[in-house]
C-alpha cells in the first residue's frame, strides 16, 4: 500500500514514470486477481428518473414538467428481469433517482397511482418482485442511504452499492458539479459507506473523476474509502469512473478525463485500495478501454446484452465477446461472475440472508475469481 504522499506525487505522471506506475499495480492486480477478469451479466432497471438533486453532469434525470418523468410500473420491472433472465443475465441493478417525492408534486402523484408514497419502498417491493419471479438477483444504486433504508433493503437485495464520487465539499458550491444536491455532501455518501460496513451489507462504491475536483482529492476519497474497508471489510468492489459530458447539461463544455488520466487513476486506486477490493472500470466509457488492463483493473462491472447504460445511453456496451478479445489478447481471460462476488457469498450468511443466501448458492458460476476461494481448511484466502 502506497502513502498518500507517494500517490499525490504521481498527479502528472506520463511516459516512462506512467508505465512504471501501471506496471507496479498491474503486479499487485496479477498476484491478488490472477489472470482472470471478472464482469456481471445485467440489466439495467431505471426504476425513476426523477430526482431531488440536479446534479451537472446528469442526463439520466428528467426535470418533472418532461413526460417522460415516471416510475416504471411492477409490470415493466418484471418484463426486463425475465427478458434478461431469458438471455442468461443473472443481476437485475435498480439505478434510480433520488427521493424525488421530496420535491416534486408530480412524484408525489405517480407513486400514489402505484399505491406508494415513498420511493424506496417501492423500490424495496420491486427487488422483492424481481426476487420473487425471476431468477435475476437485485443490486440496489438508489445513492445515498439512512442506516435503517439499508437495512430494510437488505433482505431484498445481493449487494448494494453508491459511488461517493468526491469527498471534497468544493463541489457543493455555486456553479460546481453538486451544487444544490443534498444527497451528494460527502458527509451523506460516507455516512452510507459507514453505515453499509455496520450492517454487513457487500457494497459497491467508487469514484467519479473529472468533475471538478483537484488530485489530492481523488486521493483523499479512495483512503476514505479504505479506512472504511479496513473497519468493516464490506466494500467488495471499487468503480473508477471517468466523466462524459452530455449535450444540454451544465457541464457539457468541460473537460473529460483522457486515457492517461484514467490509467494513472485507477494505478494510484490499486495501489492506495487493499487488493483484496475488486476495481472496476466501465468499458463503455472509453473506446481504448483495453489499457485499463494494463493499469490494474480486474473487473469491467455490468455489462448487458439487453438493456442499454440509462446514465451514459449514448455510450454503448461493447459486445461481450469483444471484451472478452481485449481480455485475450494482453493474456487474461474473461469470466462471469454474480453481482456478489465469492468472497462475500462465502461468509456464513454475514452478508446474506437465508433466502438469498439458497438463491445464490444455487446459480454459482463456474469462474470464481481467484482472490475470492476457498482454503482447503475452509478459512477465507485473500
Ligand atoms: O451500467 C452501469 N452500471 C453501474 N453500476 C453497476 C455495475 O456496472 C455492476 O452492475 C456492479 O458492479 C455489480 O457488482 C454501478 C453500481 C453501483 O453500485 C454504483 C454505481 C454504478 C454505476 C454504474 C453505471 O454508471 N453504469
Ligand atoms: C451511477 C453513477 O453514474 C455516474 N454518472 C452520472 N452522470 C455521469 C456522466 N455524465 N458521466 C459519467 N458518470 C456519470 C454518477 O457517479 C452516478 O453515481
Ligand atoms: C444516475 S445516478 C443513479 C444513482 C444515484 N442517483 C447517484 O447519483 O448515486
Ligand atoms: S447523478 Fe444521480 S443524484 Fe445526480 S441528478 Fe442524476 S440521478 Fe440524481
């Protein structure tokens, strides 16, 4: 593990001192991850597109005077888990919006005709309703969540997971990223972390890089994110991902992060986060996504053979046996794996519940990823 003086010294690196840096994480990946790359098969269920927060980057919200501003209906939830189902996907990821009810009448009105006047109940019934009658398991990124929201979703869902994006407060300010959000004060986002490693729940964070904030800051947020790890060891993977900037957003005319600065970025993650963290980055973000290999990355998250990514749709998915090429070709092979990962399914029922704990066992793949196994004495090896 590096110090954070050491990884703040690598703010600029390029050339020879950029391929050092990759080459020491790709290492550290090779001896905790093997050769095997890891994603989920999905589909994506954008269970509301209305949301209390205008974050300026955001196209997946719609403002509650567009008609398309809606829930989708249990009906709708259930046609894409099955359709899904049907083309093997085994992970049904609710992405959602934020208690938009909170401020908007419209909410207000769309969840009373579903019979509801909150959306994470609803959202807790619809992973049931996946659970239920289908054979997908739920994984939950509805953002930042109270310690007894969690809980109550717990039961209901595999993993859960919300990107803390900055720990820094300047994207809070005026004509910032997260101006006007309440739901992204990094204290709300590491309260959630804090209070997902309480309740034992297998969780998904990261970063969003490229929205305003300075190095040290992305530096700071992946030890937050490891301080919380090293108290609770809930945190099963870490998702770096970069910046797209969307036509009719605030931030459409700034920058996005480049190819270097994605690499450098996920080298320093790999080797500030304890390897026994999956790190994952998207492969749809950036056409040369094959170097992410190169920096560290073990893990490429969701990918879908039906849905389309609602948060960047302009961007699509790269086919399955394309990922699987790039993987190949740099001498690393592609495996599917469930929305929880080996390691946590593995624990005695610390993260799962009875229920979810038969389900899963009864459609574990055949790939387990090597850091995850089981000792023979039946111990856990990192
Ligand atoms: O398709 C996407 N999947 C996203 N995923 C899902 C991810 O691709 C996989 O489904 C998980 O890795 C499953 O373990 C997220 C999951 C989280 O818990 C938090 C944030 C994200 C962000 C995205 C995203 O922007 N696009
Ligand atoms: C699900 C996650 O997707 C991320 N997200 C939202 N909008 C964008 C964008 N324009 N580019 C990249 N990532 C984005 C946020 O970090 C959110 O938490
Ligand atoms: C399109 S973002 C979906 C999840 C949540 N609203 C967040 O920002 O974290
Ligand atoms: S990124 Fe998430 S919290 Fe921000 S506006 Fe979009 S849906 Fe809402």
């Amino acid at each position: 593990m590096i110090s954070i003086t050491e990884a703040i010294s690598y703010e600029f690196a390029t050339g020879p001192d950029l391929y050092a840096l990759c080459q020491q994480a790709a290492n550290t990946r090779d001896q905790a991850w093997g050769k095997a790359i890891s994603y989920s098969k999905k589909v994506f269920i954008p269970l509301t597109n209305m949301c209390r927060d205008t974050c300026g980057y955001c196209t997946f919200v719609q403002s509650p005077d567009s008609i398309h501003a809606n829930y989708m209906t249990p009906d709708q939830v259930l046609k894409t888990a099955q359709e899904g189902a049907a083309l093997d996907c085994k992970e049904a990821l609710f992405s959602l919006g934020e208690r938009p009810e909170l401020r908007y009448q419209k909410a207000r009105d769309k969840l009373a005709e579903l019979g509801y006047d909150n959306t994470l109940e609803y959202l807790h019934d619809q992973c049931a309703n996946v659970l239920d009658n289908s054979t997908l398991l739920p994984h939950v990124n509805a953002g930042a969540l109270t310690y007894d929201e969690l809980k109550r979703l717990k039961p209901v869902a595999a993993s859960m997971g919300m990107m803390l994006e900055n720990v820094t407060t300047d994207l809070l300010k005026q004509g910032q990223a997260h101006y006007a959000c309440p739901d992204k004060t990094p204290k709300r986002r590491l309260n959630t972390l804090e209070y997902a490693g309480r309740l034992d729940i297998a969780f998904t964070t990261g970063i969003l890089i490229g929205i305003g904030e300075s190095w040290e800051d992305r530096v700071r947020s992946l030890v937050a994110i490891r301080d919380r790890h090293l108290v609770y060891g809930h945190i099963q993977e870490v998702i770096i991902q970069n910046f797209r900037a969307k036509p009719g957003t605030q931030m459409a005319g700034c920058q996005e992060p480049d190819l270097d600065d994605m690499k450098r970025t996920i080298a320093v993650a790999r080797l500030i986060l304890p390897s026994d963290i999956s790190l994952q980055a998207p492969p749809n973000l950036e056409e040369e996504y094959g170097s992410y290999l190169h920096a560290g990355i073990n893990d490429w998250g969701g990918i879908s053979p039906l849905t389309k990514d609602f948060i960047n749709p302009e961007r699509a998915w790269p086919q399955i046996s394309s990922v699987a090429k790039a993987c190949e070709g740099l001498g690393y092979s592609l495996n599917e794996r469930l929305t929880i990962y080996p390691r946590f399914q593995q624990a005695q029922g610390k993260y799962l519940t009875e229920n979810l704990m038969q389900r899963v066992a009864s459609m574990s793949t055949p790939h387990a990823p090597s850091a995850y196994s089981l000792s023979a004495t039946g111990g856990l090896v990192a």
